[in-house]
C-alpha cells in the first residue's frame, strides 16, 4: 500500500478532524439553512483539508504554498462562518469554542508549514515531497 504523505501533516489531520466536527454541528442547524449556511460552512471546512492533501507531492514548493493559501483562506472563512452561526443561535457558545479552538489550531500549524516552505531551501524545479 502505498503511503499518503499529507496524511502524516498534522495540519492535515487537524482539517479533517474540523471538518468532522463541523459536519456534525451542523447536522442540527435549522433545515431552512440545507442550502444556505449548512452547506457553505461545510463546503468552506472541506475544503481545508482537500486543498492541504490537493496533489501535494508532486507539487512545487510555489504551487503548494499556492494550495495551502487556499486552504488558509477557507479556514478563515469556516471561523467567520462559525461566528455567524452562533450569533443565530445555530451553535452554543460551547461549540462555538470547541469549533473555533480547533480552526486556530488548524490555523496556526498551517502558518508554520507555510513560513517553513518560505524559508526552506529547495532545488530549483524539484517537487516537494519528492
């Protein structure tokens, strides 16, 4: 079998274990919002992960950054989205924390991979990962 490198990131884990997350707090979102916050936030957190793991290994060190800044902005969107939702009274101030202590993680450890590839020196024209 062959190995998955993204699946050993932890930032990678961390996504998809929001996204996890996220799906299951809003399986009780009121059914009005099926097709309007529902599916954004959960759109919006799959994407995190998706753009993390998005043809990481044969990427460029430019080309994943690229991919990881994707996923950055999805995640600020998924914690806007979260603080809307709890203004609505979609979640609890409980799960709202809980959500939101998990993207700032999220958050932070695909700060340090970014600032690690920015600084990092590479051949030029190699792939990362390779």
């Amino acid at each position: 079998m062959t190995a998955f490198f993204f699946k050993d990131l932890i930032v990678w884990q961390e996504a998809k274990s929001l996204a996890c997350d996220v799906y299951d707090a809003s399986d009780h979102f009121p059914q009005r919002e099926i097709f309007g916050m529902t599916s954004q936030l959960r759109r919006a957190s799959v994407s995190v992960p998706s753009d993390i793991a998005e043809r990481q290994g044969r990427l460029t060190k430019g080309e994943f950054l690229q991919f990881l800044g994707h996923a950055r902005r999805s995640l600020i969107e998924v914690v806007t989205q979260l603080e809307i939702c709890a203004h609505r009274k979609y979640l609890t101030g409980a799960e709202l924390k809980a959500l939101e202590l998990k993207a700032f993680n999220a958050l932070r450890l695909l700060n340090a991979l970014m600032d690690s590839l920015r600084t990092k020196p590479s051949a030029r024209g190699k792939a990362v990962g390779a």
